[in-house]
C-alpha cells in the first residue's frame, strides 16, 4: 500500500474532509464551523488550519476512512503551534471503526497528551495505531477493527487559536517486524495473550495470512475456547490454554517437544497430542521426540480424547520415556465388598454392596476367584458387576476385594483400541505404578521394543478382551510382569 493511501488530504483542498465532530459521514465539517481557516502562507507549516478553541474537547477529524490491516502498524503524527489566546494540551486521537462502520467498544483512541508551554512553539504529537497487542502500540485495536478517522483533540480552556500542520500518517511496521519478516505473529491478528480473552479467531487468521511463512505464538498466555489447526509451522515462545475438548493440531510439527512448548507443561501435552493424534487424518503416529515426560498421575487416555470411546485406525506413539514421579497419585484404589456369584452366570457378580465406589478395570481377589480376574463392566442400578473371566471356585455369597492399579497408560476408558502401536517407549514405573492398562476390547495392540522396568504391581493388564491379537516383541517380552487371562494368545517373538 502506498503512502498516499495513508496521508489525508492536504487542508489546501478544502476544509469538507474535515471534521469538529467524530469524523463519521454526517458529521459536521471545518468548511462550515465558523470557527476554523484556512492558512496558505504559515512560516512553520506552509499550509494550516486555524482553529479557535470553543468546546471543552476540541476535534480534528480527517473524514477519509484510513484502513486498519493485520500485520500493518501505522504512526500518526501532527504539529502544532499556540498562536494567541488560552494555552491549550493536545493529543493525537481518533474513531475506531469496524466494517459496518460502528464503533469498536472497549479501544483506547487517544494518545499522550502534550501541553503547549508558549506562543509560536511547535510542539509534536503521534501515536502508533495497530490491531496487534506489541509494545509501543498506543492505540490497540483488535481484529474487529477494519478503518480509522483520525486526528487531535485541544484540551483546556476555550479561547485560544492554533495552527495545526497536515497530518502524517505513516506505516511503521518495520519497527515491529524487524528480523521476523519470515514469521507471521498471532499479535498482529488481534491475538491479546492475557490468558482470559479467546484468542482462536486470532490464530486461526494467522495461518490463514501466512502462505508457508512461520506462525509465531510470543511471549504470553493464550487462550483458546475452540480448536484451532496450524497448516503451517509453528513456533511457541508463549503458551496456550484450552478446554478439554478443544484440539490443537500442529500438522507440519506434530510431535511432542512442540506440543510442550505449547502448552509448558509435559503431561498435559502429551494428552492434547494424543487427542490430535486419534482426531486428524493426517499423522498416523506421535514421536516423544526422545523426551523424558514426567507423570504425576495416571494418563487416563480416554478422557484426553472425550469425543471418542473407539478407535480403529492404526496409530502408533514412539521414541521417549515416560517416568512416575515420586509424591504422584499412585495409590491403589482398594474396595472390600460383598457379593454374590453363580456358576450359570459365571462372568458376573450379583448384589454387590457399596459397586459404586468399585472402579472398573479392579483386580478381584477372594476365595475361589482365581488368577486375573477383573471387573470389565458395571450396572449400579443392578448392583452387578461385569467380569472378564469366570471365577474358579467361588459359588455363594463373600466378601471379594477389589484392587484398581494405578498405570501409567491407560486405555481403560475406550470400549475399543485396535491397531494401536506402542514401539521403543521405556515405562520407568520405579515401583510406583503399573506400566499399561489396554482398552476393553480390540485387536492388533502391539507393544515393541519397549521396556517396562520396575512396575510395582502389573506391567501390562487387560481387564477384557484387548488382549486378543496383542503382540510383544524385543525387550517388552523380556522386562514385563504380563498379567492377562488369555496368555496363550499373546505371541512372544
């Protein structure tokens, strides 16, 4: 865009494209105020605009509808000089307008303001004007701002006369781009960073404006209520928070160590990356990227992903570590009840007290139950509990008890995973925790090369009929305490 799409119309073609009001069509002109003229001949200014203050807050506006662009930062910039009368105070100042033409609400349009101290003095105001939220912006204007009208405004005591040169409107977006000319900021879109205002619209035009330019996210806290797709590299330099179900999808680097830069902590990005891992088409695995991700509690796999309970396609997570974390919330869950089993229904528990509080995936123990057997399903209305395997010899009613693990994967929550790979991970359980709790029911989990060292109670546990189909090789077959009721179709290469 050239200057002279900036730059108003000089006063020496008429005072109509000037305003004493807001600047908006209709608003009153200079050529008709009786109050302002026309200087041809100013020694400071060649051409200016007399005006003799009347109101408490004298307006200069230039009529023109000067644009607001994203990216584009603009410097306004007007002298003035006291000619007689009162000494007034002015500013640069402007209406902030949208593209229908209303005002934006909430926007600061004006800038410092400046005394004149003397007679003949010229004194310099400007403003920086933008719709990024940059440091040495003065007037910040959001997306929604498409024009402005702008200005000054005399303060102070009526009755004195001003000169006041043509306004300058210059771009200035250098000042702000500088060596970053190859990335396109999130800023510059309206994006505000202050961890509270929804930054997604923001975001989502940046990536639209970038056209195989970098995408940066600065320094700051950037809310986003919706999900939000970057079809471009990115680079975080600040973090962004997000709903649970909101997914942030990150196609040209989508693995972890980005997914951390994000969002600044490792538990929950692994949890947003496997969510947009299981919700685009595009990647059919996440790499750790070889990074170390500290776990404080279980990574309820599920929950990450709220708006799935199976999953069908092959996808795979690789290349890192996963540690617990000492102090965590590791503590078996363990629930003593009684209940009642028959052999005719022989995968179910009857009338079983206090089921609420029994969670699913338990182990159950008690006399007769024998090995591995877990609580698959539950119907507390019922009072009936869903088991993976009959029991061996316990007809009648007992006390059972039920022990929830606590691992450090677990897919418990997915009615099906199939085609799910697990390769070259470590599970370093360091006898807190369990390593991995497969999905109700699915075929084709494969757990390779990887080692689960340390598990304090089971290393790999199906609670139904995952198990079927699942594959170990490498060092998994090795370093497991492998607990499944269908141990013969586990293949061991």
């Amino acid at each position: 865009m050239t200057m002279a799409t900036y730059t108003p119309a000089p006063y020496s073609q008429g005072l109509a494209a000037y305003s004493n009001g807001n600047g908006t069509s209709g608003s009153p002109s200079y050529s008709s105020s009786g109050n302002a003229v026309f200087v041809p001949a100013d020694q400071d200014f060649g051409g200016a605009l007399e005006i003799l203050k009347t109101g408490s807050t004298q307006r200069l506006r230039y009529k023109g509808q000067t644009p607001i662009e994203p990216g584009c930062y603009l410097q306004v910039k007007v002298r003035v000089k006291a000619v007689s009368g009162n000494l007034p105070s002015v500013r640069i100042a402007a209406y902030a307008a949208q593209s229908g033409g209303a005002a934006i609400s909430g926007v600061v349009t004006e800038g410092a303001t400046t005394p004149i101290t003397s007679y003949g003095d010229v004194v310099e105001v400007s403003a920086i004007v933008g719709i990024g939220n940059r440091a040495g912006v003065d007037m910040i204007w959001g997306r929604t701002a498409a024009y402005g009208h702008f200005g000054i405004d005399s303060l102070g005591q009526n009755g004195g006369v001003v000169r006041v040169d043509d306004i300058e409107i210059n771009d200035v977006t250098h000042l702000f781009l500088g060596e970053r000319m190859s990335m396109v900021d999130v800023r510059d879109y309206g994006a505000l960073g202050n961890g509270t205002t929804d930054d997604t619209a923001a975001f989502e035009a940046a990536d639209s404006a970038a056209n195989g330019r970098t995408v940066l996210v600065p320094s700051g806290v950037f809310r986003l209520n919706s999900d939000v797709t970057f079809d471009t590299l990115t680079k975080f330099e600040g973090t962004v928070t997000m709903p649970t179900a909101a997914i942030l999808l990150l196609r040209r680097n989508f693995d972890l160590p980005n997914y951390i830069e994000a969002f600044g902590d490792e538990e929950l990005a692994f949890k947003k990356a496997f969510q947009a891992l299981l919700n685009n088409s595009d990647h059919g695995s996440l790499d750790l990227g070889g990074r170390k991700v500290a776990l404080t509690e279980p990574v309820d796999l599920q929950a990450a992903v709220p708006n799935r309970t199976r999953y069908e396609t092959r996808r795979a997570i690789h290349n890192g570590q996963l540690i617990a974390m000492t102090g965590g919330d590791w503590n078996t869950t363990t629930i003593t009840a009684q209940a009642t089993y028959s052999p005719s229904d022989s995968r179910t528990l009857k009338n079983v007290a206090n089921i609420a509080n029994i969670p699913i995936g338990s182990h159950v123990s008690g006399s007769g139950v024998g090995r591995e057997v877990y609580v698959r399903g539950k119907n507390v209305a019922r009072g009936e509990l869903t088991l993976n395997s009959p029991l061996y010899d316990a007809a009648g009613t007992q006390n059972f008890t039920f022990r929830r693990y606590k691992y450090m994967l677990d897919f418990s929550g997915f009615d099906v995973i199939a085609k799910f790979i697990l390769h070259n991970i470590e599970f370093q359980c360091q006898e807190l925790c369990s390593g991995i709790m497969l999905a109700n029911a699915g075929t084709i989990f494969t757990v390779r090369d990887c080692f689960i060292t340390t598990p304090k109670d089971r290393g790999i546990t199906s609670m139904g009929g995952a198990v079927r189909g699942c594959s170990l090789s490498g060092a998994s077959s090795c370093l497991l305490k492998m607990t499944c009721p269908f141990l013969s179709a586990v293949r061991l290469r």
